[in-house]
C-alpha cells in the first residue's frame, strides 16, 4: 500500500470549502467511478451526480453526495468542483426521497415541456444523497 | 413665516419618511448579511474554477476552443452591464452607467459597442442615454440563482459565437465591505487564461473522457459561475450601497427634524409673547 497521504478540498458554490486529509478517495467520474491514492498521475476529469467517499486510515470514512463537476488530481492534491456537495450525515433523507418521487413521477407522465435531462439528473442526485446518507457507494 | 401648524405638519410628514428609512436600512443590513455570505462562499469556488481554466488553457496549446481564440481587433465590443432592478441605493446604479459612457467615449472611442443591460435601472438610465442595447435581463438582480445567470451568459455565449461581437466585458460593482463597493471591469470573452504560477513545467494531465470535452464542459461551467459569481457580487454590492444611503437618510431626517422643532419651539414662544404682551397692554391701558 502507497505511504503517505492525499489531501482532498471540495468547492461549491454558496457553501464552504472543506478540506480532508485521507489516503484514499472514490470518486464518480465521468469515464466510471475512480480511486485516488498517494501517487496518482495528474488528472483532470469530468464527475457525474454520485457518491464521493473519503478514506482515512482509521477507518473513519466520509460520504459526500455530489451533483456533475469537476475533479482535479495533481500532486497528491485533489480539487473537486461541484455545483452541490453535501455530507452524507447532513442529508435530509425524507427530503431526498421525496425529491425522487417528484422527478420519477414527471418521467413517468411526460408532458410537451417535461426536461428529460433535468428530470433525469434530479433522480441522479436524489439518489446520490440517499446512498451517502446510507453510506453506500453508488 | 410659516404657521404653528404648517410646521408641525412637516414635522410628522419627515418623521413618517424616516420611519420608512429606517425600516428600510434594516431589511438591506438583513439581506445584506445574507448576500456577504453567499458572494464569500462562492469565490473560492469562481476562483478555483478559473485557475483550472487558466491551467488547462496555458498547458494544452492544442485545444482549440472558439471561447479562447484572440480577439481580432475589431468588430463589435460587447458590454454587459450590471446594476440593480430598484433604487434607492445611493450611487449605485449612477456610478455604473457613468462608468459605461466613460467606457464608450474613452476606451473603445473608435469600437461599435452594444450593451447587454442586468437590471431595470440600467436599463432605464441607458435607454434614456440612446445607447445601444442589443439585450436585457430584468428581476434577477433580489437573489440571483445560477439559473438567472446561465440564461444571461448563454446568450452572450451564443452571440460571441456567432460572431456578434468580438470581445465581451462586464462591468459590476464589486463587493469589498458594506460601505465600499469597487467598479470592476472585467474581460469575459474571448477567455484570456491567468498568467499561471508554479514550477512552469508543462505537466500534462490525463482526460477524461477526453481533452476536448472536459475542456468544452469545463469552459461552459467556468463562464456559468462567473457570471453567477459577478451576479452575487452585485447584490451584494447593492444591499451595502442601500443601506448606507438609507443609514444617511435616516440621519438626515434626524437632522431636519431637529431644525423643524427648533423653528417650532421658537414661534410658539414668539406667540406666547405676543400674546403676553396684548394682555399686559391691554391691562394697563384700562
């Protein structure tokens, strides 16, 4: 196993930066789910609406909930950028699930001025916040 | 000189004008406090975001993106300019307009510009002024959501695009305190990269799921936050420029206030004199 540590910050917009040091994180990349650890090539990818899981040695693990972004990996430095990040402990689960409902039950009735798209990325992060607040992978 | 009466009916009327201040001021400080927080929390975002662009930009020569390529000198200068949907905020919206004509006469004097207007009071102001307005967006400026400023920046995208305009600045009031807010002119397209910091070594990332692409996506958001960053920046701008032109307001009607009373006090001994004066008269005299 690679020594040392990553630090990972998260970005979002009308929230706070936050900042972990840990030695391993998943992340929901756009080419399918990726794992940094200590000594990752530099990389510069897409992120869809998922789970972001955050590794220490401990064991003491943290889920974040994402909405699509962007992710950085650069000398063991991580940078994500995301128009929505949530811990996992802070979802509203009653919330998210209700949210599902809604965008399930738009996609189920489609009428001329449904979004497709909206719908379809609102079920995505809907579901990525009840998987970090089970903390499960998504 | 005015009458007991009128005076005291001016009295009540700047008191009224200053309750209404007053509750004003408060409801900006409020809405103030929540704007601060919100423009703070998202510049490191906007910032991050940007120098990502810039590093990608400075690293990859060979992306090609119609966002990046140089201006060519000529053509039309687009402006977007943004200011409030109401008034009452001291120099807030004045300082922006005077600043556009500036910019017409003095820094683009040989450019067609067309200004592309955020809020009704720009709007109006520059209408009357017989500017060019190619666009407007009004009822974004109370609470300024992403998809307030997606809408805005799309079509300026789309017009820089289609080659309406061969350089877009925005002009906005940028939040530095509560009393102090900094006209800011900001290059937006075509995206000029940051000069960009570090070792210099060209270090080239792997993409995925591919340079162009992420690149693409990445510039769309980029050009997303910015303008909802400059969007939260002017509102912010606006509760502070409020609330101290309201703060002054209150002040001022304190002070007439004062002087009012004063002038009362003094014509209301005047009369009582006066009318001293008739009877003491008027008892000698019998």
């Amino acid at each position: 196993m690679a020594e040392g540590t990553i630090t990972v910050e998260l970005y979002g917009p009308e929230r706070d930066p936050v900042r972990f040091e840990v030695h391993e994180a998943v992340f929901p990349g756009g080419g399918g789910v990726f794992t940094v650890q200590p000594g990752h090539t530099s990389l510069l990818t897409t992120l869809l609406a998922g789970v972001v899981i955050l590794r220490t040695r401990e064991g003491d693990d943290q889920y974040f909930a994402i909405s699509d972004g962007f992710a950085e990996v650069r000398d063991d430095h991580v940078r994500v950028l995301s128009s929505v990040f949530e811990s996992g402990q802070d979802v509203d689960v009653a919330r998210a699930e209700a949210a599902r409902e809604r965008a399930e039950s738009r996609l189920r009735k489609p009428d001329e001025d449904l979004d497709l798209a909206r719908a379809e990325m609102a079920i995505h992060r809907a579901l990525a916040r009840i998987q970090a607040s089970k903390r499960q992978d998504y | 000189m005015p009458s007991l009466n009128d005076i005291k009916r001016r009295i009540t009327s700047v008191k009224s004008t200053q309750k209404i201040t007053r509750a004003m001021k408060m409801v900006a400080a409020s809405k103030l406090r929540r704007a601060q927080q919100a423009i703070t929390r998202t510049r490191p975002y906007a910032y991050n975001l940007r120098s990502l662009v810039s590093s990608v930009a400075a690293r990859a020569d060979e992306v090609d993106h119609p966002l990046l390529r140089s201006a060519r000198g000529e053509g039309k200068i687009g402006i977007v300019v943004v200011t409030s949907d109401r008034g009452l905020c001291g120099g807030f919206n004045a300082t922006i307009v005077h600043r556009v004509l500036e910019c017409i006469k003095h820094d683009f004097p040989k450019r067609e510009v067309e200004l592309t207007i955020v809020g009704r009071k720009g709007l109006e102001a520059l209408r009357r002024r017989h500017c060019t307005i190619r666009a407007s967006f009004t009822g974004a400026s109370d609470k300024p959501a992403i998809r307030a400023a997606a809408e805005v920046i799309d079509d300026i995208v789309a017009d820089f695009m289609g080659g309406g305009t061969d350089e877009v600045y925005c002009l906005y009031n940028e939040f530095k305190s509560a009393v102090q807010q900094n006209v800011t002119l900001e290059q937006m397209l075509p995206v000029v990269p940051e000069p960009h910091e570090g070792d210099g070594l060209p270090l080239d990332y792997i993409y995925e799921p591919g340079q162009e692409a992420v690149f693409g996506e990445l510039l769309v958001r980029h050009m997303h936050v910015q303008m909802h960053r400059i969007l939260l920046e002017s509102a912010a701008s606006e509760y502070g420029a409020r609330m101290t032109a309201m703060d002054s307001a209150t002040r001022n009607a304190g002070d007439v206030i004062d002087r009012l009373t004063l002038q009362y006090n003094r014509a209301r001994q005047d009369a009582i004199t006066t009318q001293l004066i008739e009877v003491v008269s008027g008892a000698e005299a019998l």
